[in-house]
C-alpha cells in the first residue's frame, strides 16, 4: 500500500505541476477567469436558461435579436458579464420590468467586448436586445449564386471556437451550459433550423419555434436559414440540403441509422433524441459541425461511393465526447477531438469493417506525424494540454488534438485491453454526462478509476508525457494496414521509376489512392505526373480529400493540366482543411504566390471567416 501511494502522490504531483505551469502561463489580464477566453466570471453569476428572438433580414444582413436568459447569482453579487464582439447593444431590462445600467469593454481582437450589466442580488432575468453587424465572425451571408440551388439566399452560422458571441451575446465558454428556447422570423417561404428540435417542412408564416431542452455550451448554438428540404433515412435520423442536392446527399447518409445503433452498442444510449444532418452550401469552412441534433455538414464528403462518410461517423460520435462531455476550455480541446476520433473508427469499424478503419488510422497518424514536423516537434502548440491564452482558439484545430489526443487514447486501450477500456470510456461518458471538464479533471478521473487498480500503468501508459510534454513519447504504436504495406512494397520495387504498372491493379479504394499520394517520392517528374493522373483519374476525382492532395503535389511539381482544376475547386470550396495547404503550397515560389491572390480575389466572397482570417495572412 506505501508504495501505491508513493506512485500516486509522484503521478499526481507531476500532474498538478504541469497543471500549476499551464494555469500560470495561460493568465491574460483575465487574472482570476477559469477560460482564458471569456469575460465571464460564473463563480459570481451564470446563465442557466436562454430565451432567443431573431428577426432575420437578408437585404441588410443583419440579425435583431433579444436574448433573454435566466440567470443565477451565485455570489449575490452587483454585475453579471457576458461576452459580445461585432454586436450593437441597444437597451437591457432585469425581471421585464426594470432598464439595467450596463457598459462594454475595451475591445480585443479575438475576445471582442466585456458587456458589464448592473444586476441585483434578486435579479432572475436580464434580456438584451441588440443587433449583429454585417461583419459578424459567426454568420455567413450567402447570395442566390453562392448556393446549390441558385435561387434562394442562405444563412448559416458557425459558432465554434468563440464566434457565437458574434449574433448572441452570451457567456461564450464551454463550461458555461444552458437549456434554450428560440422564435426565429425569416422570409416567407425559407425552412429556419436550429442546434434544437427542429420543423421538416416550411412553416407559411415565417415563424419558427425551437427547444433545446439539454444543457449546452454556447459553442453550439446553430442557425440555418435558406432554401431546404428534409429526408427522413430512419425513425430517428434524416437529411436537410437544398432541393438540388437533397437524394445524393440523402444516398450518401444513408447508413446514419446504422452508425447511431452502432454507437450506443459501444458507449451507451444517444441523449439528444435525434440525430440529423444539414449539407450546407460549399463555403462552409469545416468537414462538420457538432451541433445537437442537427450536425452541420460539407458537401464536400459527398463523394458518390460512402467513401468520406467517417465525417458523419465522427460527428455522431461528438454526441458523446463534446456535446454529452465537453472541454472546459479550448486548452482542453484534446478532450472533445480525441475522444472522438477513437469513436468515430471504432464506428467505422463495426460498419465498414477493420480494414477500413486501419487505412484511416494509418492515414491520420501519417497527418500527424507531419504536423509535428511542420510546427516542430519541441514545439509548445504540439501538446495535448494546450496554452491558447492571447490567441484565436482556432489555432489549436490541429492534428494534434484530433491524432495525438487518438494516439494515447489507443496506447491507453492496449495497455488494459479493449473489453476494460471500453467499460472505462462508457463509465466517462455516464459519470461526466452534461458536464464540461479539464485536462486535470480527466488525470484525477484516470487515476481514480485505473491507476489505484493497477499502479503499474502509469509506466506503461507515461499520462504525463503525452499531456503536458511536446512531440510523441516514445510509446506511440504505430498503425499500420495491410493494403498500405502492399503499396509501400511495391514502392520499393524501384526508386527511380514509379512502377504504375504493378500499382494500378492493386489501387482501388480512396483510401489507397490517399495513402498512394502520401507515399509519393518528392522527385517525381511531369512525365511521372501523367501517368499517375492517367491510371488513377486523379485531376478529375470526385473525392475532396484526394483532390486536395493530389493538387497539392500538381503544384508543387507545375503540373499544367491541372491547373485549371486547382481553381476551380479553390474558388467553389470553403472548407478550411483543404483550402490551408493549397495556399500555403502556392506561396512558397513568387509565381505561385501571385496566380494565389488571383484566385483568391475571385474565392474570398465564397469563405467564411474562419477560412479567410487564415488566408488574409498567408497572402499578405
């Protein structure tokens, strides 16, 4: 027993070291905020309950709103703080029936404003009535030729990281959860949905009533408004999309029935009822989006063959890991990512099988792997526990949270076995359910539940290493797939000449042409180019994720024929994770910079700001 508690009093004082550092390190002028990117102080007072009315106004693009939230004074103290940016504060009532005093802050470039309300210690209501700007982050504004249809206009916000302050006023912190009710007014004849309980047909007046009744973050508040339709595929799953691209999109998802039983076989039963799926217009900046109920999606997984769907698969899996147990902070963010990507191919693999979700383990530990280089493996940002203090939160959306977050939480499932790790993970889920945690919380949670069982654990699985310790520890296991070695020893059969003959018979998954591309030597010719693009038809790809890197190595290598592929798609798709790595490809030669701005004076009105704050400096 004296030398369990030795083993525990050692892990745990490392732990709580490099928790002290980060705590120590992450303070801004926010000196006694828990978030480093909040105003807000919940320890005094906290929202516990939203009631929203917008009035949505295309001509203007702009959103008139009044947020009415519940609040708790918990320190009866005389001021609550919310977070605004890019919003006009008009008046603010307490209780329906008392004008408040309130002020806004100094404005920070990524927090925006402090907006300061005089409560009571009584106090149970404030409502804010205000007015989003026309550049507000969250909000997209998108004209009749931005979308699928062509006909109508469309509206979609994106929320993640710290952008809902930006059309709600709200405290923007993943530890602060709340329930909502919401009226949205928009043009006669568009469908209004929500992060909520949502309608599946256009209501004639315009009017549409929303209720989420489960606890959230305000990072995943939602609102889309546009020209849309629903498929149901089962009894608890469906598909929104304009009209154009409602059947493929719905013949894409058609296996999202399945995923959620798959789920609940592994971790438990989903808690949000229904589990649907928006396709939004191509400048939506992210594969998906998390938001209860109804995920936000790209149409650029719609590949025509199921062959990008572990995106769905993924963002079901948020319903557990970040929407069910959520990071308390955006330094935690490993927490919701991690988690996720282990579920999402743990899903994969019940529905697709192992093979497939090997390929996909070895093609994201390989995107890691290059990430690390690419920021430096004694790098800070290459940490799981993160230091996003003094920073836009985005900055952490990186491999790193997604595959070094999956990276030790594999190390973790090996070293007790997949039945325990498997009971580990649903006893997390169960016990941390509606609640946002730390990176500490998590430590103490391992501890208590499998380091007192089995003291020796803590050497196998080195917790401390991969949370607070830049790089890989020495004890990552490397994935590997059984089709990739096929590609790798046919490789290797000549180092001078690619042997496209031996290749192309054994090449026929994206996964393979994925990996194939990932797996190119850095001396390939323009006649190497040719016949790569001939036996794989990679130019003229259907899938965006082989598109991207096949483009990537066209313009490294100046492949001619395409060119004009490469702006097409840089002009017509917004999702960041594409979008990054063509421009920083093209700005590493002078001509390649300048056909860049070229391209990009016609694609920016496409981005949303998110993908475009990005490219601006990159292009400077």
């Amino acid at each position: 027993m004296k030398k369990l508690a030795l083993c525990l009093s050692i892990l745990f004082a490392a732990c709580q070291s490099n928790k002290d550092q980060t705590k120590k390190t992450a303070q801004t002028d926010l000196t006694d905020k828990s978030d480093p990117h909040s105003y807000a102080i919940p320890s005094d007072a906290i929202v516990r309950h939203l009631d929203l009315e917008l009035a949505v106004d295309f001509s203007s693009q702009i959103l008139t709103g009044k947020a009415v939230w519940e609040i708790e004074n918990v320190n009866a103290t005389d001021s609550i703080v919310f977070d605004t940016r890019q919003l006009q504060i008009e008046k603010v009532i307490l209780d329906a029936q008392k004008d408040a005093q309130f002020k806004l802050g100094k404005n920070d470039p990524y927090l925006g404003q402090a907006l300061t309300i005089k409560i009571q210690p009584g106090t149970k209501k404030v409502a804010i009535w205000y007015k989003t700007m026309k550049e507000s982050g969250a909000l997209q504004w998108l004209n009749p030729q931005q979308t699928a249809g062509k006909k109508s206009p469309f509206l979609f916000t994106q929320s993640q990281a710290i952008l809902a302050r930006t059309w709600v006023p709200c405290q923007d912190s993943p530890a602060i959860r709340f329930n909502y009710n919401a009226s949205v007014t928009v043009p006669k004849g568009m469908l209004a949905l929500m992060s909520a309980e949502n309608p599946t047909k256009s209501n004639p007046s315009g009017i549409y009533h929303f209720r989420q009744p489960n606890p959230i973050p305000a990072y995943l508040l939602a609102l889309a408004v546009g020209d849309i339709e629903f498929k149901s595929i089962d009894s608890r799953t469906g598909v929104y999309a304009e009209p154009a691209t409602l059947t493929k999109a719905a013949k894409e998802f058609s296996d999202m029935g399945k995923m959620v039983t798959a789920a609940e076989s592994l971790y438990g039963p989903y808690l949000w009822n229904r589990f649907d799926v928006l396709v939004l217009p191509p400048s939506f900046p992210f594969g998906g989006m998390e938001n209860p109920m109804l995920t936000f999606a790209t149409p650029t997984i719609i590949a025509g063959d199921k062959s990008l769907v572990s995106v769905i698969a993924h963002e079901l899996a948020h319903s557990w890991s970040g929407n069910l147990t959520t990071n308390a902070t955006w330094n935690d963010f490993w927490l919701n990512e991690g988690f996720t990507t282990y579920f999402e191919r743990r899903i994969v693999e019940a529905i697709y099988g192992r093979e497939e979700a090997m390929m996909q383990e070895a093609i994201g530990f390989s995107a890691l792997q290059a990430t690390i280089k690419e920021l430096g493996p004694k790098s800070e940002d290459t940490k799981l526990k993160g230091n996003f203090a003094g920073r836009d939160p985005d900055e952490g959306v990186t491999d790193i949270a997604y595959e070094k977050g999956y990276a030790f939480l594999k190390v973790l499932e090996q070293s007790i076995g997949r039945t325990a790790f498997d009971a580990f993970v649903t006893e997390y889920f169960q016990s941390h359910k509606f609640k946002s945690i730390t990176t500490e919380d998590f430590v103490f949670y391992v501890q208590k539940n499998l380091l007192v069982k089995d003291p020796k654990l803590s050497n196998k699985i080195k917790m401390s290493e991969w949370l607070y310790e830049s790089g890989l520890p020495a004890n990552f296991i490397k994935p590997s797939s059984e089709k990739f070695k096929n590609i790798d020893s046919l490789l290797s059969v000549s180092k001078n000449k690619l042997p496209i003959s031996l290749l192309k018979p054994k090449i026929s998954s994206a996964n393979e042409k994925l990996y194939l591309l990932s797996a190119l030597p850095d001396s390939l010719d323009n006649k190497d180019m040719i016949r790569l693009d001939e036996a794989f038809q990679l130019t003229n790809s259907n899938n965006a994720e082989i598109q991207c890197a096949w483009y990537t190595h066209a313009i490294r290598h100046n492949y001619k024929p395409a060119k004009s592929a490469i702006e097409s798609f840089l002009i017509n798709v917004g999702r960041r994770k594409f979008l990054i790595p063509l421009y920083k490809e093209l700005v590493k030669t002078e001509d390649g910079k300048e056909w860049a701005r070229k391209i990009y004076n016609k694609a920016r009105p496409n981005y949303h700001a998110v993908a475009y704050s990005t490219i601006d400096e990159l292009l400077k």
